[in-house]
C-alpha cells in the first residue's frame, strides 16, 4: 500500500507539477479598454458602464431586468426587499449554502425555515420544500449547489401552487442551464456573485436579475434609491427603509468584458469536471454527485461523496489527505450547514430534523473548482483520489 502524504508518503500532484492555481484570474483583455473609458469619463455619469453591464448581461440571459448591486449577498438582500418580506414572515431556504444565502433574511428579521436537502445532489427538491411551506411562507430562496441547477419544474410549479415566490441563488452556475432555460430566470428573481473565485469575476460584485418590472423597480428602490422617491420642489423623500448597495462602473467595466469569454471559460470547466466525474465513478466506493434530469452543472466547486461505510476514517482525514496529496484546498464541509455553523440559530438544537444535510456534509469533500486543470491535472486528481481511497477503505 503506498503511503499517504498526509503520514510522511510521496505527494500524487506536486512533485514534478502542481495543479494550476486559480489565481490570477484570466481578465478578458478588452477589460483594460472599458476601464479606461469609465476613467477618461471622469466617473460621469455615474451607472453608466454598470448600466450597459446589466442589458448585457441581461440580454446574454434572455430576461428582461437586470440590477448590478454590491455583491450576492446584497443582491439575496434586495431580492428579498423585493418581495416585501419582513419580520415574521417565513423563507424556505436550503440549509446548505454560503451564508450570503441566508444573510439577508436575517437582517430582514425574517424566520429562516430551512430545507433539508437530498445527500446525492446537495439541492433542495420540491418535496423536501413542501415540508417546509406554512400560511406564513412569504418566499423560497433555492440555491444550485456546487453549480448544479436544482430540479426546478417541481419547484416552481409547487410555488405557483401556493402562490409563493421563488429566489434562485445562481451564485455558483451563471448562464447554467435547465431544460433550455437560464439559470436565474425560472423562479421570480435570480441572484449572481462576481467575487474574485467565481465563474465570472469582477473581483467583487453581484447581479439580480428579473422578468417582472415591478420587482426590477423595487428592488432598485430599495439596493440603489435607499428606499428615496423624489417629491417635486422639495427633493429626496423616504417611504421604505433602503441601503446603497450600488455597484462600481469600474468594475462593471470589467465585467462587460468578462461577459465575452464566460461562455468558453464554462465550457472548458465543465469539460474537466466531467472528465473527473466519469473516472471516479470508477472507484470503489466513491461516487460522482447526482445531476437533476435537464441540467447543467458549472462546478463552482468540484464534490466527491465517499460511502463513509466502506471506509476505516472520517470525511475530514479523507480532505486532509487529499489536500497534502496535492489537491490544494480540498475539505469537508461542516460549516455550510446553517444549522450548524450560525451559533445564534434557534434551529440549531434540532439539528437531526436534516437527515439529507448531515449526510452530505458527514461523506462529502470538495475543492474550488478552476477552468484552467488539464486533461494531465485531472488524470493526476484521480490518481490521488484513487490512492486515498484505496488506503482507507476497510477490507471487506
Ligand atoms: C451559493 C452562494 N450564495 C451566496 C454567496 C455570496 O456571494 P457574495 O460573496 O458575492 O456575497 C456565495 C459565495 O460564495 C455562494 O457560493
């Protein structure tokens, strides 16, 4: 048996060569021009290349209304303002997600009611969110996980049914896919992160994105306006409670030009994920994440499920051991379950009623995954893999 890194062996990857790092970005060069132009212009108007950014980026998406704002924990934010959600009311969300997720449902004093997830997709689904629906139900915060678009016809039709709303937290799978639909426009609003490790990076930034005008206008309102409408002859007058969570035309200036190389960058991500996913499903007991029927998925961050029964560990060692074999930042992930991780939550004491979460998070690792590896980067990924795998699973 070859020794593992982690105990003094050999490191898989990084001997000869290391996995390429995701940093630095690849900036589309046509980004240097529309920086200079938001620069020659003095800053006026101010909105301006942000504006252009949102009909381009609306367009690419095929809806109608885009609102670039501060990042996605904002846009969750506005979104939520939105759909006039207040204190009390009640939003499904999942219970495993970034907290940028649930953030501003708790600055609306809102009650997070969340959503046990199915293990083998780490998304919600339509009958674990019908658990979760009272008369106080006001909106569903869906997120695709690890890039992978929820099932979302269930969804949305469950929603219809009660006449709820639906947010679709797309942080992890721009321009991703569904049946032939954009990510972000199945459910009301679509909510987008442009941080510095996302598919489409502006270094920071975040997008809501919308078919229904009145809730493109409040959510301006609420993210841009700070909640102001003007009263002639006297000036700014303040009927809502809003924020400023405009975002920079320099960085909309990059984003304009990232916009024309997303789609490439996303196909070759997918290609090397895929590839990935293929050679370890012929590991013994690992297994590839299930994708619902229909969709896509980005791989925002690459997941590995072991069938902790075949194994003689637990799910951190695995992570432990895969980052010293050379996959660089490779973890379980504890601390994305809310109910878990936010010390304050009410729900923490009751943290058995999320079977399919503590599943996911007790047999999962993962990594951030990087549109640059090679066929060669991946092949060496499942070497590691294969080598950790092999050292702890348990003889039969
Ligand atoms: C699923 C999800 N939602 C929300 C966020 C928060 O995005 P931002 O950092 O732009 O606020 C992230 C960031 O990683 C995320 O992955």
């Amino acid at each position: 048996m070859e020794q593992l890194a982690l105990y003094g062996g050999q490191p898989v990857i990084g001997t000869d060569r290391s996995l390429p790092n995701l940093f630095p970005r690849d900036i589309a060069p046509k980004a240097y021009d529309f920086v200079k132009e938001v620069l020659d212009s003095g800053f006026h108007p101010i909105r301006g290349m942000a504006e252009r950014f949102e009909h381009k980026f609306a367009k690419m998406n095929n809806a109608r209304y885009a609102l670039s704002v501060s990042n996605c924990t904002s846009a969750i934010h506005t979104a939520l303002a939105a759909l006039e959600v207040g204190s009390g009311d009640e939003i499904v969300v999942t219970s495993i997600s970034d907290y940028g997720s649930l953030a501003g449902v708790l600055a609306l004093n809102a009650v997070p009611v969340f959503s046990d997830i199915d293990p083998d997709t780490g998304n919600v689904n339509a009958e674990l969110i019908a658990k979760c629906i009272t008369s106080k139900t006001k909106a569903i915060i869906v997120v695709h996980w690890h890039g992978s678009i929820c099932d979302m016809d269930p969804i949305v039709s469950l929603a219809k049914d009660n006449g709820i709303p639906v947010i679709e937290d797309c942080c992890q799978c721009p321009f991703g896919e569904y049946k032939g639909k954009k990510a972000g426009t199945m459910g009301d609003i679509g909510c987008f992160s442009f941080d510095a490790e996302k598919h489409l990076s502006t270094e920071h930034g975040g997008m809501v994105l919308t078919n229904n005008k009145e809730l493109y206008d409040k959510a301006f309102k609420f993210a841009i306006s700070r909640g102001a409408y003007e009263v002639p002859g006297y000036g700014r007058k303040y009927d809502v409670i809003g924020l400023n969570y405009r975002y920079g035309d320099l960085e909309a200036a990059v984003g304009m030009a990232q916009l024309d190389t997303i789609e490439q960058q996303n196909a070759r991500r997918v290609a090397s994920a895929d590839r990935l996913m293929d050679k370890i499903a012929t590991i013994d007991g690992v297994i590839p994440i299930s994708i619902a029927p229909g969709s896509s998925c980005l791989f925002w961050i690459f997941p590995v499920i072991f069938q902790m029964e075949r194994f003689n560990t637990d799910i951190r060692t695995i992570g432990e051991a895969l980052s010293t074999e050379g996959i660089t930042g490779c973890s379980h992930l504890p601390y994305y379950f809310f109910v878990d991780a936010c010390d304050y939550l009410e729900q923490s004491c009751e943290r058995e009623r999320y079977p399919g979460a503590l599943k996911y998070i007790s047999r999962t690792v993962r990594w951030v995954w990087n549109d640059k590896y090679t066929e060669e980067d991946v092949d060496l990924m499942y070497k590691a893999i294969k080598k950790v795998a092999d050292y702890f699973r348990a003889s039969e």
